[in-house]
C-alpha cells in the first residue's frame, strides 16, 4: 500500500504517517507539504490513497480534489479539516471527495477511515451522515448553501482574521479578486459588514467556535 499524505504542518505529517504505520508496517508513504508538491507527488507516482489537509499554502484543497477527480479519478482522497464538519464534509463529498476527518479525531478513527477508502468505500461521521439525509428532503437552501466553495476558502480566512492581500497570496488570486468574493459572500448572507459576517458565520456553525447548524 502506498499513502501520500499532504499536510504544511511537519510534525502533523510525522504524526500522521506514525500512526498509520504503525497499523499498516507494510506501506510506503510519500510527503508534500504545499498543494503544488501533493499535486506533482500525485502526477509522478501511482498512490493508493490520497490523506489531504484541506488548508495548504498554494490553491486551496478543494481545489487539489477537484483537478485529482479530474485527472486521477480511482486515487480515493480522505480530507482532514479543522473546520466544522456538516460544512466542509459536504463541499469535500461534492467535489469527489471519498471521506472526511476533523483533525481532532480520534487515531482509530484515521485508520478506520484509510481502511474504509483503501476498500473502495467512503467515510463520513455520523453527524455528516444525518446532514446529507436532512439535504435530501430539503426543499429551500440556507443561505451558507449558496456559498461557492472559493468564497468558502475566503471565509474561513476572513474568520481567522487575515488580510485580502494574505488570502489571495495563499489562494493563488489578485486581491481584487478576493474582494469580489468578499463582497458575495455577505450578499449571500444577507450581512452589511465584517462583525455581522462574524456573528452570522459563529451562530450558524461555518467555522470553529460556533454552533454547529442544525443545532438549538
């Protein structure tokens, strides 16, 4: 078996790589710490499963998804977040996604979920299990819904309080362009400015520290 597992946080990876070893000794494992190194790493060599970090220097994650479902379509690629799952569990899924974990899994849960992909199946929580269910006999869209997954990206770095310039230096996009999503996402929202956008993405469960939506 052979795992790349892409994550700019080194000790993360160690960690990582570590436990799955230790539960499969004999499989090989392959690093890359940017999107353009997992990307490259995914166009040199034949990998049987794909452990991704959805926030990477470079284009964003789920850009990485949709260009491997593109180009690779048999690699099953597992997404690790740190963001709210019933969020970023169903863009991943979305976009070709084979499975989602919160970084703050447990071990076992890793594995289980690299098992369950190395097979050919999937693997989501069951809170992004009853979301899915939910979608299906939903007739309106929450607001959040309508969000693009690049405006996404922009979102998640408004809350944690970078600058335009910043975002668009590790989304690979001009400034301006950040800003037009910036300006998107609070009409989708229905907000008129930054601290209503904040209460609005805590209150509906859109990033960490929030509640998760669905929830009293």
């Amino acid at each position: 078996m052979r795992i790349l597992v892409a994550d700019d946080h080194a000790a993360l990876r160690k960690g990582l790589i570590q436990i799955l070893g230790d539960e499969f000794p004999d499989a090989e494992f392959g690093e890359a710490a940017s999107t353009p190194e997992a990307l490259s790493s995914v166009a040199r060599s034949r990998w049987d499963v794909l452990v991704l970090d959805v926030f990477m220097p470079g284009r964003s994650g789920l850009d990485v998804l949709h260009e491997v479902q593109r180009e690779h379509p048999a690699l099953p690629v597992l997404v690790l977040s740190s963001a709210p799952e019933e969020q970023m569990a169903v863009r991943v899924l979305r976009a070709g996604g084979r499975g989602y974990l919160n970084k703050q899994a447990a071990p076992e849960e890793l594995v289980l979920a690299v098992r369950r992909l190395v097979a050919g199946g999937r693997y989501i929580s069951a809170a992004v299990a009853e979301r899915l269910a939910a979608d299906i006999h939903r007739t309106d869209r929450a607001p959040e819904d309508r969000i693009s997954d690049r405006e996404y990206d922009v979102l998640i770095g408004l809350m944690a309080g970078k600058a335009v310039k910043e975002i668009a230096g590790e989304l690979n996009l001009s400034p301006k362009t950040v800003s037009t999503y910036h300006t998107r996402i609070w009409e989708k929202l229905g907000v008129d400015n930054d601290a209503d956008l904040i209460r609005y993405a805590l209150g509906h469960g859109l990033v960490e520290g929030g509640r998760r939506t669905g929830q009293p």
